[in-house]
C-alpha cells in the first residue's frame, strides 16, 4: 500500500515539475528530458515538498549544485529557454 502510494506520487510529482518548470520551453521533448533526468533528483533532494509543485520547483533550484549532471543539463536548457522567450516579448 505504502509503495503503491509512494508510486503514484512519484508519477504525479515527475508529471508536475516537468509541466511547471518546463512550461515556457519550446516544445514536448524538454518535458519528457525533465521527468526523466530529474525525478530521481527531485525525490532525493525536494520529496518533501510533494505535492505542492511551486515549493518543488523552487526547492529544485535552491538545490541546483547538488542536481545530476543530466538534471542540471534540462535546467539550464530551461532557463534558456525563458530567457529568449522574455527576449522576444
């Protein structure tokens, strides 16, 4: 029961950071990099913050240093990402 539930969580957390933290980047392939490259991260350094996708995505930047290499990678192409969109507006 524990596991199931822990499970669930994991999905619905990857599935919101990726849609929160990506959701100014340019396409659907940065969301599936996001949830693959920083689940694992975002369970390890910010599981306790889960649910709330605001305090998740924040703590994931507070945390950067001690991201993966793949994580940090998908964040930078992220800010990015925001920074030509706010360029362009």
């Amino acid at each position: 029961m524990t596991f199931r539930l822990s499970s669930r969580a994991a999905l619905l957390f990857a599935t919101a950071f990726a849609a929160a933290a990506l959701s100014a980047s340019p396409g659907p392939a940065f969301a599936s990099d996001a949830q693959q490259m920083c689940t694992g991260d975002a369970m390890r350094l910010c599981g306790h913050e889960i649910p709330n996708v605001q305090r998740i995505t924040a703590c994931m930047h507070k945390q950067r240093a001690n991201v993966s290499a793949g994580c940090r990678a998908v964040m930078d192409r992220d800010n990015t990402a925001r920074r030509r969109a706010a360029a362009t507006e």
